[in-house]
C-alpha cells in the first residue's frame, strides 16, 4: 500500500471567505514504512493572510514573493497523490482547501482530491482510540511520545513528518495482526494491541516494612481528619478489608 502523509498551511481557516494555500507538504510510506520521498511547495496565495494565520506558521507575503502560485504546481503535486491513499489530521480543513484550489484550475476540470486519492483522516483514528481526550498534533505528540520540541511554528512538511509517526504509533499492532494489506483503508484503521506475556505472569509479593506502614497510617490519619473519612476507608469496607493493623 502506498500512502501519503499529507498537511497544509492557509492564509486562514475558511476557504470559503477566499483563504489559500500556502503550503503543502508530504511525506510517502509504502507498506507502513517510509521511502525517504517527500514533496513540499511554498505557494503564492495572491491575497493577504488573516488575522493570527501569519504568526502560526512563520510565512509572510514578502517570503512568499518569488514563489509559483498553486496553478503552477498543481500538476506535480496530483501527480505525487494520485492513487495513493493520504492520511491527513483533520482531513475535512485540508481536503476542503485543495479542492477549493483545483476548483479554481480551468473551471474545475482537475476534479477533485477524493476522484484521485482515498483519505484517512487520522484525526478520527485519534478520537476512537482516545474518546473525550484532546486530540491535536501536538497533544497526541505527548501522549504517544514524538518528540516534537523542534516545532515552533506550523508548518506543512514538518507536521506531515510529525504525523507520519504519530499514525505509525496511532495504529500500530495491525502489522503483527497482518492487517496493513492493500485492503486496509479508512476506519478500518484500527490499532489493535496483544497483551504481552509479562502483563499476564503473576506478580511477586509486596512486603511493607513498619516504617512505611507508620507512614501510610499518619497519612491516612490526616486525611480523616481534613474529610471525615479516607479512601482507603471506603475501599476496605467494599472489599472486607480491614485497615492493617
């Protein structure tokens, strides 16, 4: 399977108010694993960027002077995508700006992102594996642990490098499963994790010695009595147990 890990960055968060893309960037993996082929442009948007869009990415209209417009490109970039299926956080913002550009080519006759590509968006992934917790880039950067100190700014390329191994970890266990075949696509993309042998072995005893039983029970005392009564207290009663003597 050929995929391709795929952002953007606009001149602002609506295409529909006539924000344009600034820049694309994309990093290829063939079987889960990434080839060393990527593709970046800067693009020239033809338009000022909103208000709060320059200062997430860093880009500016005079950086931006000297670079093709997406008309320009737009051939080299679907030539990259085509029959590949791109993983994109957030997939809706991105898709919808692309196609807002190719909209824009010869009255719409490069079709759209979907009729050349299959999209997963890895945002969805995030939200089944971790429902009601935040699920941005750099939120799933710390909890997967992907080190992203070196992103500073927004910017295509380097969050498509950032996704590639937030996805990979995202979904991992489906290689062990032999589930990364040519077939696997859209939410079907479900990471799916084995115990290991080590989490089921019976564990050794834990041995209390009476410093730190002295300790729990000062601990416990005040805590009774700030609140009236202890956890412990509750938990003991639920399961028969008595506080150690």
């Amino acid at each position: 399977m050929r995929q391709i890990v795929l952002d953007t960055e606009t001149t602002g968060l609506e295409w529909r108010k006539g924000n344009r893309v600034v820049e694309i960037g994309c990093v290829e993996l063939v079987e889960r694993r990434p080839t060393g082929r990527t593709w970046q442009r800067y693009i020239h948007p033809g338009r000022e960027f909103e208000p709060g869009a320059q200062e997430v990415t860093g880009l500016t209209l005079d950086f931006l002077a000297d670079k093709p417009k997406f008309a320009a490109i737009a051939d080299e970039f679907l030539e990259f995508i085509d029959g590949a299926e791109l993983v994109i956080h957030n997939a809706a913002f991105d898709v919808g700006f692309l196609d807002y550009e190719l909209s824009l080519l010869d009255g719409g006759g490069r079709g759209r992102i979907a009729e050349r590509a299959a999209v997963l968006d890895s945002l969805e992934l995030a939200r089944q594996r971790f429902p009601g917790q935040r699920n941005s880039l750099d939120a799933l950067c710390r909890r997967l642990g992907v080190d992203n100190t070196h992103r500073q700014l927004h910017g295509a390329l380097l969050d498509a490098q950032l996704l590639v191994e937030v996805y990979l970890a995202l979904t991992s266990g489906q290689t062990e499963l032999g589930l990364a075949g040519p077939s696997l696509t859209g939410t079907e993309a479900i990471a799916v994790q084995l115990p290991r042998a080590a989490a089921l072995a019976p564990r050794p005893p834990v041995v209390v010695d009476a410093a730190d039983m002295e300790a729990h029970r000062g601990r416990v005392d005040a805590i009774r009595a700030r609140a009236g009564q202890a956890l412990w207290d509750a938990v003991g009663e639920a399961a028969g147990v008595a506080e150690p003597a």
